[in-house]
C-alpha cells in the first residue's frame, strides 16, 4: 500500500513526466484510483462518470472481471514469446477476428497500438503495390509516430514539421464535412464531389499507394460520411489498383452500432487498421489486418516489419476475454439500440442552446460542435490558437462538467461523447444534462457576438 498522499502523487507526476499535447505549466492531472463500470474514483474520493470512455477506448467500462483474469491467467500460464513462435492466445484470437471482421479480412499484424497499425500499413501498401504516396485527408487524425503523425491532418502534426508530411510522402485531400464542406458544396447536390476530389488526386499524382480514410472521424468531430461516401471511395480505389485503408482505431469495436463502422456502408477495405476497444483499454494492442490478396503477396515477397512486442500474449489474451465479453453482454446492438435516444437528447441541446451548431454521430459515438453563429458557421476557436496554447471555450465548459462530476472530452471547438457501451440511460441522460447546464457560457458569447454585430462595430 503506497503511503504517497494524493497532492504528492500529483506533484510527483508533473515533475517527472510529460504531459502530452499540452503546455506543461498548465498541467494539474486528476489522481485516478480507482474504477469501476462507467465511474472513476480520484485520491479524494470524488467520483465521475466517465462519459468519452477516456480516450474514447473504454468501451467494456472499468473492472470486468472477465479480462482481468485473462490477463492474470496468460501472465501465469505465458507471459511473453518473440513473435515468431505461435501461441495459443494468438490462434484463438486470430480465429475471432476471421468471425467479426469484415469478410475478406484474414491476414494479421499485431502490434501495440493504434498508431503502429496504421506505420505497418502504409509499410505494407508501398511494399504491395512498389508506389509510396499516401493520400490522407485534412481533419483526421492517425496516430503520433513518424508516419502516422505525418499522415494526421489536424494541428497536433504542426509542430513535428518540416520533418512531416512532405518526408513522409504523405498529400492531404479534402475531408467529408457535410456541415462545413471544404470545398464549397452541397450535400447532396454535390454528388460526394470529396471523393471525386480524392480520385482525381490518384490520377493526377502518380505514384500513389494508399488512400487512408477513419471509417467516422474520430477526435476531430465524430464526422460521419453521408452514404455514397464510402462506396465511391472504393470504386475509385479499385478503378486506380491503390489500397484502401480504413482506420477503425477510434471508430470500431461496437462504437457506431457495428462491430466496424466501415460495414454500415458495405465496403470492405483492403487494409483495416484499429485498436483501443479491442481490448476494452485494458492492456495495449493494436491491429493490422489485410485482405487475402495482399497477404498472398508475401508468400513470395518479403514481408519486412517486425516489433519485439508484437502478438505479446499479454495483449493479445484480453483481447479474446474482451471479444466474449462484448458478446455475452450484447454491447454491438447496445450501442445501435441507444442511438435515436442520444440523438433525441442532443437534439434537444440544439433545439435550446444557440451556440450549438451541429450534432453527428452514430451509436454511442457522437458530437456535440459548438459555433459563434449558426448562420456563419464560425467555431469559437482555431486551429493555430489550439496550438498557441489559449484558453478553449469548450475547455471552459469541459472544466465546469469535471467539477460536476462528469469526464467529457473536449477539442477545438466541439465535445466527443463516446461512453462505455456498458452505460445505463440514467447515466447518459446524467452526462448530456451535465453538459446542458453549462452550455450556458457559450450561449452567452454568441450573445455577445449578436450585440457587437448588431451595434455595427463589424
């Protein structure tokens, strides 16, 4: 039992380590002490609910019993083996995979992360197809490794520049933003001119490999591509021979109401990369899984890529206890079964709160964008002010539902709702009536903005 008080937990924590994507001056973390189903307990004894899942990756909730005896029965049984010896754990999870995931989907990487993933995936693209552009998209986020940062679009990539993008290989497209689209049009008179764009772009670069695309924008607003998206997308990989790769990092695993969001769609990408909830965030574990075309490729190719920790049977273990688990409890049609209820509730917040812009989202994966004006569309922040470190308005907001005692992500200018699939309504309806009461600071600017335009100072 440790005899460190929480105040000295803090401090010792912010002394030695780096607080990530932050400023570190401003950094003041939560002691967390515990946790149980959708509660967080800090060294004070508060509790919180825990209404993103932390990073959007808690998705069987805190303290099932199930994988934490997986974990503590591999680690008795075979706590490691290099990752050219077969495992017990690595064939029974391999054989749940080829049952979950998207048909034609049946050759494995495993790896430790999301971010990893998607680095053996651009890797295995350019070896596959002997090309090495990779077309992401602006808005989205990849991962914090070389390539995978590169291939980010949103502003967490800027300050690793130059040694980014234009090394990498990596050319941005236009992301899918039926609510601000970036080229100016109209859904759905505009035909999905976003993936016209990302097919015009293969056929005028040259040299591409890959085209990399979340299945539903994660962090950067839960953006959910309108139906022909997704389809169009794959024809125009198919028509050009360059690999398609869907990111379900965030996305998959039950979030949307599926067990991968790409299947709300019906396309089957050639490369599928995802991660967090396929153990529930219990332990790390990142996957990579291609279709059996470019798995037949490395019959006589060499397949270079490799990583000490790759199929640990200490992550890959909770893995199937997870996979049981999200089956017995039934959380893929859960998260489906609450989604009118959410977006009813959300759409509420919209109908009442003038400075909320825009709702999306599918399952237990929503957003909630905040903007100045409804008719201008403009966010309370930028990106270049995320980056210069100055205080966010839905941070403000973020700030007074923690103190309420409710964990809710925030970023730039919208909130990420993405609960444990486990939640209760009591608990969703806790969480969104949280956010409604303090929602009121942003209502207020938007007042403002209104008297300042109506007293003709713009």
């Amino acid at each position: 039992m440790s005899t460190l008080s929480t105040q000295k937990v803090v401090d010792i924590v912010r002394e030695t380590n780096y607080g990530t994507w932050r400023y570190q001056k401003s950094w003041n973390p939560i002691h967390i002490v515990d946790a149980k189903d959708c509660t967080i307990t800090d060294g004070n004894g508060k509790e919180y609910l825990d209404f993103s899942a932390q990073l959007m990756c808690s998705n069987l909730g805190h303290g099932n019993a199930a994988v934490i005896a997986s974990i503590a029965k591999q680690a008795q049984e075979l706590a490691y083996a290099m990752p050219s010896y077969a495992t017990t754990c690595r064939a029974e999870l391999s054989q749940l995979l080829l049952e979950i995931l998207p048909k034609g989907l049946n050759k494995f990487f495993f790896c430790t992360g999301g971010a990893e993933a998607n680095e053996a995936a651009f890797k295995i693209a350019r070896m596959y197809t002997g090309k090495s552009k990779i077309i992401s998209r602006y808005r989205s986020y990849h991962g914090s490794t070389s390539a995978a940062m590169a291939a980010t679009g949103d502003p967490r990539r800027w300050p690793s520049e130059p040694v980014g993008a234009k090394q990498q290989g990596i050319i941005f497209a236009p992301e899918v933003n039926c609510y601000r689209c970036p080229i100016k049009h109209t859904y759905p008179e505009c035909g999905v001119a976003c993936a016209d764009y990302i097919e015009h772009m293969i056929r005028n670069e040259g040299d591409v490999a890959a085209v990399i695309v979340e299945a539903i924008v994660g962090t950067n607003g839960v953006i959910v591509p309108p139906a022909e998206y997704m389809p169009k997308l794959r024809k125009a990989c198919d028509d050009t021979g360059v690999v398609m790769i869907v990111d379900e990092v965030m996305s998959g695993w039950g979030r949307s109401g599926k067990w991968f969001a790409v299947e709300h769609w019906g396309v089957t990408p050639d490369i599928l990369t995802t991660a967090k909830g396929i153990t529930g965030a219990y332990v790390p574990l990142g996957l990579c899984a291609t279709n059996g075309k470019i798995a037949e490729y490395f019959q006589d190719h060499l397949f270079a890529h490799g990583h000490t920790y790759e199929a640990h049977p200490m992550c890959v273990a909770p893995a199937i206890a997870t996979i049981h688990e999200m089956r017995r409890l039934g959380l893929v049609e859960r998260a489906a079964e609450f989604e009118p209820y959410v977006a009813a509730r959300l759409e509420e917040l919209k109908a009442k709160h003038p400075s909320v812009g825009v709702i999306r989202g599918k399952g237990l994966f929503w957003s909630v964008e905040l903007v100045k004006s409804r008719e201008t569309k403009e966010p309370f922040n930028t990106y270049a002010e995320k980056i210069a470190g100055k205080p966010l308005v839905v941070d403000q907001i973020a700030a007074k539902c923690m103190a309420d005692g409710v964990i809710l992500t925030s970023w730039m200018s919208h909130f990420v709702i993405a609960p444990p699939l486990i939640i209760t309504k009591a608990e969703l309806d806790r969480g969104i009536d949280t956010l409604d009461r303090h929602l009121s600071i942003a209502d207020a600017l938007v007042e403002a903005e209104s008297l300042v335009e109506l007293a003709g100072v713009r």
